[in-house]
C-alpha cells in the first residue's frame, strides 16, 4: 500500500492563506469599498452627469482595485498568510507595491472610495472617505506597525526606513540580497559563524 500523497506545507498553507485571503476580501475591502458606498449612493450619479468624469473616476477605482488584488496576491504568495489581523503572514512582504508605499492596500481602498466620489459626483463619498482613511491612520500607528515590528524586527526596521507609508517612491524599493544577515524573525541580525 502506498501513502497518500500529502501536499508541501507552504503549498498547504498558500491554499489555506488564499482561502482566508479571500473571505477577507470580501469581508474588509468588499465592504468598506464597495457595500458601504453602495449604502450611501446606490451607485447612481446626478442624471446628465458629465461623462468624463465618470471615465475617470471608473479608472480610479480600477487601478485601486487592481493593485488590491496584486497586493492581496502578494500576502498570499510571498507573505504566505492573509491581511487579516488573526492570520497574519509569516514573511515580511516586500513586494510588488511594497516595494512602493507601505500600505497599498489601505491606499487601494482609497483609491476606490474617491474613484466612486469622482464617477458618481456623490460629495457624501468624500466624507467616507475621510472618516475611513482616519480610521486607518489609526489603526496602522496603532497595531499594525508595532505589531510588524515585534514580528520582524531588524527586517520591518530597514523597510520602514525605506519605504514611505502614504507617498509612493518614484523608484522600487530593492531589499538587501543577503537575506541570511536578517532572518524574518530576528530581532537583531544573527552574526556570521565560524
């Protein structure tokens, strides 16, 4: 008899981190982007609402929710683990738009909401947008970023160094190569043996 075939663990856990990536998607960004607004404007604009603001502002939100599911893709591939607080990744990720701004998918969302503020001419959309990007201000001071640190150390130290939280770089961020100077989990840099 043969033993069943068992898949590798990151192949397990990238299953499992898109599973949770994508409920979490739906339960976060799907919301806050999406059925909020929605409450708020049920997505119709003013009738003879100027046409090329409505190109523009679907553009918008477009681009937001493409670097979203570039940025999601990235925590599931890379990170391997979800945004989702309670199942975080268990790498730092550094890429894609990380290697931009720190927070891409908070300013993905945004992107979205004033997307929608744009399209739709809807200015209650703009206080949304306001009281939601608050809220995440707060919560990244707050939890997220102390959080990263205590997680990651000496690596989330050298990226927040190099990469801006809001404002994007012009040019990506590249890590340092030697990646056995600073494992994800170090506090301080392990020394060289021998």
């Amino acid at each position: 008899m043969s033993e069943p075939s068992r898949a590798p663990a990151n192949q397990v856990g990238r299953r499992a981190a898109a599973l949770g990536s994508a409920a979490f998607f739906l339960a976060a960004p799907g919301v806050v982007a999406g059925l909020l607004p929605w409450s708020l404007t049920h997505w119709h604009a003013p009738h003879g609402y100027w046409l090329p603001a409505r190109i523009a502002g679907t553009a918008v939100l477009l681009c937001g929710l493409a670097t979203l599911l570039v940025a999601f893709g990235d925590f599931v591939v890379h990170g391997i683990g979800t945004p989702a607080p309670i199942a975080p990744t268990r790498h730092l990720v550094v890429t894609g738009p990380y290697r931009y701004v720190r927070n891409p998918m908070y300013l993905a969302v945004l992107a979205m909401i004033i997307g929608q503020v744009i399209a739709l001419g809807r200015p209650a959309l703009l206080a949304y947008a306001a009281a939601v990007g608050l809220a995440v201000g707060a919560f990244v001071l707050g939890y997220e970023e102390p959080t990263l640190r205590r997680q990651f150390g000496v690596r989330y130290d050298s990226y927040r160094r190099a990469v801006p939280r809001w404002l994007p770089r012009v040019r990506p961020w590249n890590p340092p190569q030697n990646r056995s100077a600073v494992s994800d989990n170090a506090k301080t840099p392990r020394r060289p043996t021998g």
